[in-house]
C-alpha cells in the first residue's frame, strides 16, 4: 500500500509543516487525521481538504497529554477504520542563549517536542505491534544533528528524538515487528514557528535569517509524501531539508 488510502495521524497539523503535509497526503488520497490546539485553524483546514476532494477529520489534541494523543489515535481509527501512519510533528522553537535562563520554555520545548513524541509513540505502538505494520515519522530539525548558539533545549529536544526514532527501527527488527521510522531534519522554513521566540535579540536576528532563506513548508510535505510511499519492505529513514541558499 502506498500514500493512497493510508490513515495518517498528524500533529501540530493546524499550520506550516503539518497543514502542508496534510494537504498533500490528502490530495493523493491518504486518510488524514489532523491534531493540535486550534479549533478553528484545524476545521478550516479539513475544509480545504474536503473542498478539494479529499478525505480529512480533526480532533482538538494537546501533545503534552498523554490522554489527547491516545484519543486522537482512537478517532482516528473509529473514523478511517485502521491506523497506518503516525507523524510527530508538533514543536515549538523559543531559542534563547542558555545564560537567559527562560527555564519556563525550556519546560515546555520538553513536554512539546519530546515528550510530545513520546506519546505519539505511546499511543501507536500497541497498535503497530499487533498489526505488524506501522509508521513513525517524526519532526527532529537540522538542530538535531549540529549545535546552533540559541539552540541549546531545542536541539537537545530534537537530538533526542532523533535518537528514539533510530532505536525505534533497531528494535522493531529485533522484534519482527515491521515498525518503520523517518526523522526529518528541516532547515529554515518559512512557518510560524518563529513566533514562539520571546526573547527579542535571538528573535530578531532568526527573523532576518528565514527571510533571506527560508523555504516553503511544502518542501518538507514532498518528503513526508515520499517516506510514505514507500513499499512496506523498505524505512527510508533521514532526510535533511536545506534551502539551497542556506549555508
Ligand atoms: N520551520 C522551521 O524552520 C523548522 C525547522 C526544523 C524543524 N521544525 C519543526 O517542525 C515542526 C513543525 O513546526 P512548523 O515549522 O510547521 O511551525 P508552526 O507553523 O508553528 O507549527 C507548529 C505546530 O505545532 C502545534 N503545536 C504546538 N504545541 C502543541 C501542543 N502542545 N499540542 C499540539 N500541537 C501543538 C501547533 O498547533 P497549535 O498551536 O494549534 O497547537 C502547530 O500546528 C516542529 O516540530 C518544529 O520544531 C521546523
């Protein structure tokens, strides 16, 4: 089975990275169940889908709850009747220099991009295990594999994720479980991610940065579309996602 009547669970489906990749999934002809805090951004979005032919549902989901995640997995095969894809994607980006110590965002890049993941993965792994079938792709960042000044939580919230995706693959082969991972490693793209940055000198400077480079989220949605249409005996499992005019 390829992108093609696949049910694919989405966080942080409600903008950038997550809204281009459902439209895409949607548009040739997965099943897509969108997750994330924002009612009305998410209905809006399943109405695009739906508008365009697609098939789309949404569920108000907040990552950092165990309870959300394992609801949004459920509606998800209650709807669609199956579960083939789970991609964790919701994140938040407050970059700060250490020394700032915005301990607070530091808590939340925790609960959000790791813990996030982590039950994502919670809330499939019953599922994938039994059905011997099943994939994770998860939304690490080029801060997940290189250290950026500013970056500190962030990238290590992401080279986490990184790790658990890889020992994810590893295991399920161990285990004959049929489990297939991705991490993506996106560059600068153009979303709202940097509207989670408070602390005003690394805001301003990252804001010049994407505007001279950034990319469109569609460029990361071709890669999730790709990983998913792989046969089932093959993980495609890393892809950085660079603007090409960034060093
Ligand atoms: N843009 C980049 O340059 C870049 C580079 C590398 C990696 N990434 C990663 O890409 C992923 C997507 O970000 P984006 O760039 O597309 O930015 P974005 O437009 O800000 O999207 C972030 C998404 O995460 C959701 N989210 C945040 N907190 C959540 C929570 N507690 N529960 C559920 N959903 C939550 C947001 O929805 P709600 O606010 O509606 O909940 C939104 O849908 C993130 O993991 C980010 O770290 C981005």
């Amino acid at each position: 089975m390829t992108v093609k009547n696949k049910v694919i669970v989405i966080t942080g489906a409600s903008s950038g990275i997550g809204e281009a990749s459902a439209k895409l999934l949607a548009k040739n002809g997965a099943k897509v169940v969108l997750g994330a805090r924002r009612t009305e951004r998410l209905a809006a979005i399943v109405k695009d889908i739906e508008a365009a032919g697609g098939e789309a549902a949404y569920q108000v989901t907040d990552v950092t709850k165990q309870a959300d995640v394992d609801n949004l997995v459920k509606f998800a095969q209650t709807t669609f009747g199956g579960l083939d894809v789970i991609f964790n994607n919701a994140g938040i980006m407050p970059s700060s220099p250490i020394s700032a110590l915005h301990t607070d965002e530091w808590d939340a890049m925790i609960d959000i991009n790791l813990k996030g993941v982590l039950h994502g993965v919670a809330a499939v792994m019953p599922i994938f295990t039994a059905q011997k079938h099943g994939q994770i792709i998860t939304t690490s960042s080029v801060a997940g594999i290189k250290s950026f000044a500013g970056a500190g939580v962030y990238g290590a919230t992401k080279f986490a994720v990184r790790n658990l995706m890889e020992v994810i693959r590893m295991e399920s082969a161990q285990e004959g479980t049929n489990i297939r991972t991705a991490s993506l490693y996106p560059a600068a793209i153009n979303t709202e991610l940097l509207h989670t940055i408070t602390d005003e000198l690394t805001k301003q400077g990252m804001d010049a940065f994407y505007q001279q480079v950034g990319i469109s989220p569609a460029a990361v949605a071709n890669v999730v579309n790709f990983a998913v249409d792989q046969p089932e005996d093959v993980n495609v499992n890393e892809f950085t996602i660079y603007p090409t005019k960034q060093a």
